[in-house]
C-alpha cells in the first residue's frame, strides 16, 4: 500500500466486512454514508468508523467491536503515516517499508461491525440510520419496534445506556 499520513487514512469498509463475513458480493444503500452496509458469502452487516459519530451515540453503541492493526512509520521529519494495514481474521499480509519512512509501530484502529440478525439494532437505535430499502417499505412506527424487540432480545444492555 502506498503511505498515508495517519491524518488523513480512512479505514475500507468493503475490507473489512470481507474479513468479517467473507467475500463481498454487494453493498445495499444506507440512510447516512456514516455507515456502509454489505452482503458478503456467510453473512452481512454495517461496518462504521467511530470518529464518524458523536460521543453520546459511541456510548450507546459501546465499546468498537472490531480493531485494525496499522504499521505506523515516520519520514525524516517524524511525521506519522499509515505503511500496512493487517485485518485480524485474514491470513498474515506482509508489507514492505520504503527506505523514506522508519517503521515506528503497530497501532489499533477501532471499528464498528453490526451483523444483520442481531446487532443491526445497535446501529439504529443510537443514530436512526437504516437501510434505504427498509426505510422506504415500512412506517418509522413498525420499524422502531423492531429495533426495540431486536434489542431486548438479543442486546438489552443497550437500552440502559
């Protein structure tokens, strides 16, 4: 991968949810580009960059579930940039250093992912975002009980924060 300075990397979303679920056969259109939504081979969900969301809707959705590892490395003037990226459920990739940059350390990344059956209702509770599919097919009542039922279902704890 070409170096980015740390500043300015944006994690791919379409990576991660390949590493989540397995390969990515499409993505479906979200309520807000916050978050992206994909159908991947064993199954699908949102992956979300928490620097994308407010404190108060990050204490809803709790600690971030997934985590980068990034190779961090300095040029001359010592500043950082973004040399490697390891996806912790795939296979070890390996990176070179160019001779510009001293490699500094391994860094974690946090990420949001949300699965389709359970924790989609995470997502939606803290920030109202959704399918545009899902938006469109039903009222915002039928939808918000949904999202209630899903939760004291499967993640109560997220009603109490």
């Amino acid at each position: 991968m070409k170096a980015i300075e740390i500043a300015k990397f944006k994690p791919n979303k379409r990576s991660i949810a390949r590493d989540m679920w397995g390969s990515v056969g499409g993505s479906i259109k979200t309520t807000s580009r916050k978050a992206s939504y994909y159908h991947c081979s064993s199954h699908s969900g949102y992956v979300c960059n928490p620097k994308d969301f407010t404190q108060r809707q990050c204490e809803v959705m709790g600690e971030p579930n997934y985590q980068l590892n990034l190779a961090i490395a300095t040029d001359k003037h010592g500043i950082e940039y973004v040399v490697g990226v390891d996806y912790p459920y795939s296979p070890s990739r390996s990176f070179k250093v160019s001779c510009a940059y001293a490699f500094k350390e391994w860094r974690e990344y946090p990420m949001y992912v949300f699965e389709e059956d359970c924790n989609w209702a995470i997502l939606t509770y803290a920030t109202g975002i959704d399918l545009v599919e899902r938006v469109n097919k039903v009222s915002n009542e039928e939808r918000n009980s949904w999202v209630i039922e899903t939760l004291e279902h499967y993640n109560p704890q997220v009603l109490k924060r």
